[in-house]
C-alpha cells in the first residue's frame, strides 16, 4: 500500500513572518518586526494586492499596508536602482509576487513555474471571503503596518466573486 501524502500546511502568522522577514532582508536590505493584534484594530491599509491560486490548494492570498509603505518603498527601490522607472503600485506589486514565489517554494516545495496560473489583481476587502482567514500575519516595516492573509478550500462560489468583483480596479 503506497502511502498518501500529507495535506499541505498553512504557514501560521509566526511562520509567514519569518518568511517575509527572511524575503525582506534580501531583497530591500531591511528587518521588520511582527505585531500580535489584527490590523483592523489599527489603521485602515488602502494599498492592497492579492493572488487566487489554485496549487497546493484553492486559495486567496492577501498582501496589504499602507500608503506610508508604499512610499517607503518606492524611494528605497528608486535610490537603489535609478534607472528603473518605478511607479508607486508596481513596486508593491513587485514585492507581493516575489514574496509569494518564496512562500510556495519554501512552505510548500513547488516550483511555481509549474504550477497553473495565479490570478492576480488589486483587491479590496470585499473580494475577501465572507470569513476568517485561516492564517494571517501583522508586521511593521519602519513604522508602517503590512499585513498578510491566506484563506484556504475556496469555494467555486469565492473564487467567482474574486474573479468577478466590481469593487477592484
């Protein structure tokens, strides 16, 4: 009898932490620190991106913070490759894929070349699901929040409100 392979794990928020901690360091030469509270209880994060990705498993991946770290992050990109023409939400966007690609590649051992396609695009917490995350991470970078959401076994019902939602831009 050949044995089954274990589901795949959800990182929990102290592990998604290291991993952006880890991805922070490398590419932006910068540290962050994690925060045990829900951002709600914060402030408002208007700056969002977000991935439906249907490898290891259906789910909604969340990146979000706030104007401040987009700023932050635009004149730290900038000063560090001048030419680059960088514009305010590429470089987040930029920063939610990369981190994204080390998510799958180090939690879950795929090869995100080989994997079906993502959809992509600039979300609102009302693409969200209609429920808890079942992980979440709060961090700050230079004082500005930036948070991250999983939810995982999307319904074909979620997945066809994130792909059709009016809300997003």
């Amino acid at each position: 009898m050949v044995p089954t392979p274990d589901p795949p794990s959800i990182p929990d928020s102290v592990r998604l932490f290291k991993f952006f901690n880890e991805f922070l360091i490398r590419w932006a030469n910068q540290e962050c620190r994690y925060v045990g509270m829900r951002i709600e209880d914060l402030s408002p994060l208007p700056v969002e991106q977000g991935l439906l990705f249907f490898e290891p498993f259906e789910g909604i991946f969340v990146m979000r913070s706030s104007r401040g770290f987009e700023k932050f992050l635009v004149e730290l990109i900038a000063g560090k490759k001048v030419k680059r023409g960088n514009h305010d939400k590429a470089v987040f966007l930029e920063m939610t894929v990369l981190y994204w690609h080390l998510l799958v590649s180090q939690e879950w051992r795929l090869d995100t070349r080989k994997l079906r396609p993502a959809i992509l695009k600039n979300s609102v917490p009302l693409d969200w699901p209609d429920r808890d995350p079942q992980t979440a991470c709060t961090i700050f970078i230079k004082d500005e929040p930036l948070e991250i959401r999983i939810w995982s076994g999307v319904t074909e019902e979620e997945a066809n409100h994130w792909r059709k939602n009016p809300h997003s831009k």
